[in-house]
C-alpha cells in the first residue's frame, strides 16, 4: 500500500511539471505554418525569437525566414544558436557603415559585450557617442541606458571626466529605477580617481 501512495506521489510530481511546463510553452509558442504566405515579417520574427527557448528544432528555419523578409536581427538568434555570428557581425558592420541609426548602437553593444566579435572598450564607446549625436527620435530610457554604458566603458578606460559626464546625464534622467545609484557610484568613484 505504502508503495503504490509512493509511486502515485512520484508520478504526480514527475508528470506534473511536464504537463505544466508544455501548457505554458504552448502558450508562448505558436504552431505557425512557416510556410503561410499570410505571415507578417513581424509574426515571423517573433517565431524566431521565441523559438530560441520554445523551439530550438526550428529556430535556423524561422529566423532565416524573418532574415528573408527583411529582420536582419534574426541573424543574432541563429548566432546564439549555432555560436557562429560571423553573419550577424558582417550584417551589423554594414549597415553602421551605412550610417544605419541601430546598427551603430549594436555594433556598440557588441564591441562592449565582445559577442561574436572582440572586445574594443574604445570602439564601443566611440560609437555609442557617434549614436548619441545621430539618434534624435531615440527614448529616454534607451538614451539614459547608452550614458549608463558609456559611463562603465569609460570606467574601464580611466577616462573619468567622461565617466562623471555620462553619470550625471543618468542622475538627471532618474526615474526611480534604481540606474541613479548605480550612476552615482560610478560618478562617486570617478571622482575619487580623478582626484589622485
């Protein structure tokens, strides 16, 4: 008797998890007919991010989808993916070339990340700050988010007038988000180094 409770119980906690977590995945992931005409670029791209958690089996078809209708983005999925984003990188770098407003701010992000690319503190921040004279439609918290990030590479350059500069503009900017206490110690310790 004391086994079968024991089983039954094992049972329970072993497929209820299973059965829990497939609702909740098929409810985030959506079986599409990737080869419906219907489909928005918008509609497809979303497969292609979702399919990175949901549907990894078929993230390379609907990201290459959504690189065919025009999200050049998809490239960065099907890198997380396979580890290779030399075709991300190469896409990015083009359009920056271009003088494309995003591209500059992720090709930024990924000389500061060193994803898929090495690390270049000097180049990130150069066009983090090439970003921020071009981006004039950009939102406030995304042009609070790039002073943040221009104050911790500049941290990492020792370039503490800089660090202070970009910290202020987040102290200014604060939304009660918690980033003006994270600027003010940046700002704080630049302060102190510049001191010394």
């Amino acid at each position: 008797m004391v086994k079968h409770q024991l089983l039954a119980l094992l049972v329970i906690f072993t497929v209820t998890p299973y059965v829990e977590g497939k609702s909740v995945s098929s409810s985030l992931w959506k079986e599409l007919d990737i080869n419906d005409p219907n489909l928005s670029k918008n509609t497809v791209m979303r497969q292609c991010e979702r399919s990175l958690k949901y549907a990894v089996n078929e993230l390379e078809s609907w990201c290459e989808k959504a690189y065919r209708l025009g999200a050049w983005e998809a490239l960065l999925y099907i890198g997380y993916h396979t580890g290779d984003g030399s075709r991300y990188v190469h896409e990015v770098k083009q359009r920056a070339a271009n003088d494309e407003i995003n591209a500059i701010r992720k090709l930024a992000w990924l000389y500061d990340d060193g994803l898929f690319i090495e690390n270049n503190s000097t180049e990130a921040a150069r066009l983090y700050e090439l970003y921020l004279t071009k981006a004039t439609d950009a939102s406030p918290r995304l042009l609070k988010r790039i002073h943040y990030d221009l104050a911790k590479i500049y941290t990492k350059l020792e370039d503490w007038p800089s660090v202070i500069n970009h910290a202020e503009y987040v102290l200014e900017h604060s939304e009660g988000d918690g980033s003006e206490a994270l600027a003010r110690e940046l700002r704080d310790n630049a302060k102190t180094k510049s001191r010394q």
